[in-house]
C-alpha cells in the first residue's frame, strides 16, 4: 500500500529529488522510514513555461489510509499497489490452448499462458522480425511486396515498425503489467514511470524477440507462416482451427489476428463467428521539420539538452464528425504499411532517440457505420480497399500521393516539395494527398487545419506536407464477444486486440491479450505441472 501525491509542478531543469522532498513536505512524512519514488513524470508546455509534473510514491510506517483521510489534500491520495491475481481453474483442457497472432494482444497472451504453464501453440501467418525486417528493406528499397510478411503481418505485429508508444486511456491496473514485462525484456527501465513511455521500434524489435523466447523456454510453441484459414466447431463450440493445411485439435483459442487480416475475417464470418461493423477513421500523414514544432512548443528552449522532441495531440469536433492527430511521431518518418498489392497505406514509425529530421502524425477523420453501410458487416472493409486502390491507382505506382498544406487549403495541384522534404521510402508522386478520401473526410480535413494552426503555431504551415492515404487507424469491424468473452456462434474462441475491435494501441491491446488468456486460466488448470 502507497500513499501517492500528484500533481507536483518543478521547473523542467530542476532535479527530480526536489519532486521527492515536496511530496514528504506536503503530507508531513519527513522522517528518514519514509521512501520516496517518483511512478509519473511529463513535461507540460501548455503555460507558457516548461515545466515536468511528477507522481510520487510515499511508503511510510503509518495507516496510509488514515493518514491520507486526515490530510485532506486534493493531491494526496491512498493507492493499493496490490497485483491482480492470477486465476487459476480447476478443468482439465484435452488440447493446449492455441494464440493465433503474434502482434501485442497475441504476445502478452502466449506470454502470460506459456509462464503458467499452459503451453500454447503460437499461430503467426507472417515471418518471424529477422524474415519481416528483410521482406520490409527490400519492399522499401523498390522491391518485390511480400503480402505475407510486412508492416501488418508478422512477428510483433503492426507495432513492431511504430514509435512504440505505450500510452493510453483504459486506466486498468494491467497497464503496469505490461510496463513491468517490457522493461524485464530489454526495454528502457524509466518506461514504468513516463507518463508518454514510448520505445521506439529498434528497441521494441529486441523486446519482442526475448518475450518470444521466453514463450519457447516456458513449454509454447511459435509456427511462423501459418494463417488461420477457418475453424471447426462441434456442438456450436470450438473443436479445432484450420491454418497452414492442418486442423489442429483445440477447445479453446485466442483470436489476435490484427485489424488487417481482411482474409480471415472473411473465413471466420463463414464459419458462423458474428461481425459487425465499426466506426474508424481515415486521413492523411502531416510532416512537419522536428525544429519547427521545438520552437512552436518551447520557444527559446528549443533544442536544450534536458527537453524531448516536442509532441502534440490535437482533436475537432464538428458536426457530429472528429478530426484529430493520431501516432505522433516525432523525429520519426512516414513509412509504407499496406498488407494487399497495389495499394498505398502510409503509417509512422519512430526510434528510439527520435532523432529524425521530420515528425509525423495521422490526420485522421472518423468514419461511420452509415457512411459504408451495404448490407454486410464489411462495408468498411470495402471502403478502405477503395481508398487504397485509387491510391495506388493515382500515382501508378507505390509512390505515395503528397501534397504542401498551402495547396491543399487553396485547392491546388502541388508541384515539389518547399521547407519539409517527405521521409515516404518509396518515394512521393506530388499532387492532392487526399483525393481518394470520401468528400466528408477531405472537406473535414480541410476545414481542421487552420483550427489546429491556432492551437500550435505553424501547424497549417504552406510548406507542410500531407502524404496519403492513412486507413488503418483502427479495425472496421469489431468480433461481437458474448458471454465470458466467447465469440458470438463460436464458444471457445476468445477474440481479442485491435482486430477484434477492443484495442487502440500497444498497451490497451496487451491488456486485452492478457485478460483473454486469463479467461482461459480461471476455467482450466495448467498443462504443465
């Protein structure tokens, strides 16, 4: 148990133990039994001075709870610093479980099977990251597309070639599981108290492959190239899932294929397993020079040693309809992410020093069920293969189509790059970034952008680029999960993560891996004793 106070403000040069003595200051809890640790620190730009707000953590020989009762303070509170408890069932499972995906929710769920020794069979339809990384370099270098292994399919999943960021909104006390997890596998330890951790994608590689080995070591098997094709189902519950030409006996299976395996889904739904259509968003990559944003953000602190690549989120409501940032990425670089031939989708990616040139973010705008309903679940499915198909069809090639911000508000044709240069691999075809988004969407993005310029300076800038299309913000379809997490039409297939339309990210997709395998260990008792 800790008593934790927040809302500690200190100049953003000042060193952290002075956060440490204001905590014990505030709550009277001076005496050298006392500890103190900071759990949460970031920097705020937003008043005009730059400061770092910290968390503190006090375990101290009182009633912590009384303690805090008496205090009254707004910023001091009691916390529980108890783990969630690992379940553990009493039934016996006649096959071992099986985890189809090797993306966040797929990982954290194998992990956490394999280290209580229920020994699951990992199914991953792409390559493991040393096969990814070689299919990728030769794609981005004017290669062959691989549509087996890239950005979207294989080990690590679309979060392997990202910025890593580990931030998010769940609130759930297994976000720190995953933290812990992490760090225990290469990632940089202060990841447990950045209240915007990120890792970066040269470090999240390595951390994949040690939770991966760790799999192995702990009883679970990973087979690479090896696509869920369909499932078999006995009684309305599941008896075995089809993938790489064999029916793999299992009563019980983790569904984490990821929002992009249209194939799948496709599969799945004729096997009776229930979709239903989801609102998602598309959009455009914006750039802007890293320096640009480090003056627009810290002024004359641009550049000083103690202060990160500056970051933003922003967000416009009208309508009814949103714009908003998504994936920031500074110092990062706008990369090739489509998972089907002949089409053009752009994401960002980040290292870990975030040293690039550029920063990137999504300028995504929502989409919803009713702008693509046509009678089926995968209307939006439907949509985005458009989108990504003119795309391609535009620039004839897998160039991306790239466009100044000045032209796109002035509704002209750019001809070449201004200031900011685009960090596309491929290369950019200059023209309108955004043609082959819907009318909505383009009119949208047009209208946020001087809304935005208001709120970081420079952000409409003329010379800023827009690179298209952005589509897989999110899965266009959600697996209706009935009782006990169970798929509608299929007991025992447990879908979970951003394929299955309940994650947005790298934490709250580990999260939800992590709970689908705890469904499985509050029924069933360990296969390995």
């Amino acid at each position: 148990m800790s008593i934790l106070v927040t809302g500690i403000r200190l100049p953003f040069d000042e060193p952290e133990e002075l956060a440490l003595h204001q905590a014990r200051r505030l709550t009277g809890l001076v005496s050298d039994e006392t500890q103190a640790a900071v759990c949460r620190v970031s920097i705020d730009a937003r008043r005009g001075k730059i400061t770092r707000v910290y968390s503190v953590r006090l375990d101290a020989p009182v009633d912590e709870q009384a303690w805090v009762d008496k205090l009254q303070i707004p910023t001091v509170r009691y916390k529980s610093n108890e783990k969630p408890a690992v379940p553990c069932g009493g039934k016996r499972l006649a096959h071992r479980p099986v985890v189809i995906g090797l993306g966040p929710a797929g990982l954290f769920a194998a992990y956490t099977l394999a280290k209580h020794g229920y020994a699951p069979l990992v199914l991953e339809r792409g390559g493991d990251l040393a096969a990814r990384d070689r299919a990728v370099e030769a794609f981005w270098s004017g290669g062959a597309f691989d549509p087996a292994s890239n950005i979207q399919f294989g080990e690590g999943g679309a979060g392997a070639y990202s910025d890593g960021k580990l931030t998010t909104r769940i609130g759930d006390p297994l976000c720190d599981t995953v933290l812990e997890t992490l760090a225990a596998h290469g990632a940089p330890g202060d990841i447990v108290k950045k209240a915007k951790p990120h890792v970066g994608t040269d470090i999240l590689k390595n951390v994949v492959r040690a939770m991966r080995h760790d799999i192995v070591q702990n009883g679970g098997e990973v087979r690479f190239h090896t696509a869920l094709t369909g499932v078999r189902l006995r009684g309305g519950a599941l008896c075995a899932v089809e993938a790489g030409g064999d029916m793999l006996a299992c009563e019980r299976a983790v569904l984490a294929v990821g929002h992009s395996a249209r194939d799948t889904f496709a599969a799945l739904h004729q096997n009776g397993v229930y979709f239903e259509p989801k609102a998602f968003s598309v959009g455009v990559r914006i750039e802007h020079l890293q320096s640009a944003l480090d003056r627009a953000l810290y002024g004359a602190l641009a550049g000083h040693p103690l202060l990160p690549p500056a970051e933003y989120n922003l967000s416009r409501r009208e309508g009814g309809r949103a714009c908003y940032s998504f994936c920031m990425c500074p110092g990062g670089v706008v990369v090739a992410a489509q998972s089907e031939p002949e089409t053009i989708v752009v994401n960002g990616m980040s290292y870990h020093a975030r040293d690039g040139k550029n920063a990137n973010a999504a300028l995504a705008v929502s989409v919803e069920p009713a702008d693509f309903a046509d009678g089926t679940p995968f209307g939006g499915v439907a949509l985005q293969r458009q989108i990504e198909r003119a795309a391609y069809a535009q620039t004839g090639s897998y160039r991306a189509p790239c466009q100044r911000v000045g032209d796109f508000l002035a509704g002209r044709t750019t001809r070449r790059a201004g200031t900011v240069e685009p960090s596309y691999p491929l290369g950019v075809v200059y023209g309108e970034a955004a043609a082959c988004l819907p009318p909505f969407a383009q009119a949208m993005l047009r209208d946020s952008l001087p809304y935005f310029g208001r709120k970081i300076r420079g952000f409409d800038a003329p010379d800023a680029l827009l690179t298209g299309v952005e589509t897989r913000t999110s899965s266009p379809v959600r697996i209706t999960r009935g009782i006990d997490l169970f798929g509608l039409g299929c007991a025992g297939l447990i879908p979970c993560g951003e394929g299955a339309g309940y994650a947005g990210g790298i934490m709250s997709a580990a999260v939800d891996g992590i709970k689908a395998a705890h469904r499985i260990m509050e029924e069933f008792a360990p296969v390995l004793g």
